[in-house]
C-alpha cells in the first residue's frame, strides 16, 4: 500500500472529510483528489502535510473550520443549481478543473459557464466574500472578480439572461 493509499484508507476510518483533511493540511481545495487520482505526484512534504493534518484531526486538535465547509457545501449547492438552468451537466461542472481551461471542448464550455454564474450568485446574491467563493471553488479571488465581471456585463437590464439570474438569486435567497 503506498503512503497515500494508507493515508486514504486512514482518513476514511476515521470519518475525517477531504474538505477538513485538505484545510487542516493548507492544500487547495480539490488538491487532495488529484494527488489520489496521480493528476500530481504526492511529495514527501505533501505526505508529511497530511499525516500531521490526520493525526490532528483524528485528536480533534486544531481549529475546525465550519464556515468554509458550509461555504463549500453552499458552492456546491448553487453550482447544481447554475448548471441545471444552464442545461450543463452538474456532475462535470463539479469535477471540471477550471485551471484546465478546455475551451474548444463544448462541455467544458457549459461547466465553466455554470461556474461563473454560480460564483456569482454566491457572492453577489448571497453577500459572500471573493476570498470564501474562490477557496470552495479552487479559485482565486482575482479569477472570482472574472467571473462576476462577466455575468455582470451578460446580465444586461431586461434581457432573459438578467430575469434568470433574478430569479435564481430570489430562490437562493428565500424571496420566492
């Protein structure tokens, strides 16, 4: 069993989420599954990252922090949302990476759209910081200025596009 497969199997008995392992260790948030998929080698200070960060966690040692769990679980939420309205495929705009930037692929397209509006609901429509939406989305801020950058100059006043978004942030919000 490699290191990492035994961190893995470790984190999973404990019942410790990739979100709490990848925060307690200072990864980017989604870092911790390409390392499991080989998308990047595991490091030997990457590894010694995680043990640490599984120790701690399974001790219950270290700040826990709710607020980007609940910020990521809210991204997540919102993103399915975006990306039905959209007619994308939810689940490829959840695992799109958005460093990838595939653009002449249609569906990544789609996801990347999907992405942008839900970062800009998040943040426009929910009050959230730049640097919160960018963290649960693997984003930085400056990418999340981007994208609410874009969805602003889209969201023309009166158009269809601007009545969706509307109507999306109505629904996100509770204003029915």
């Amino acid at each position: 069993m490699t290191p990492l497969a035994d961190i893995e199997a470790r984190r999973v008995a404990t019942g410790v989420t990739v979100t709490a392992l990848e925060r307690a260790a200072g990864l980017a948030t989604r870092h911790y599954y390409k390392l499991l998929r080989g998308v990047w080698p595991a490091t030997p200070a990457t590894l010694a990252r995680l043990e640490l960060a599984l120790r701690r966690a399974r001790k219950g040692v270290g700040p826990v922090d709710r607020h980007g769990e609940l910020v990521e679980i809210a991204y997540r939420t919102v993103l399915a949302l975006a990306a039905r309205e959209l007619g994308a495929d939810g689940s490829k705009a959840q695992v799109s990476d958005p460093g990838r930037r595939a653009t002449q692929d249609p569906a990544w397209s789609q996801a990347a759209a999907a992405r942008e509006l839900a970062v800009y609901l998040l943040h426009c429509g929910c009050g959230l910081s730049q640097t919160d939406v960018g963290a649960a989305a693997g984003m930085t801020k400056q990418a999340v200025s981007t994208a609410v950058k874009r969805i602003e100059d889209r969201a023309d006043e009166g158009s269809a596009f601007a009545a969706m978004v509307e109507r999306l942030t109505g629904q996100i919000v509770g204003e029915w």
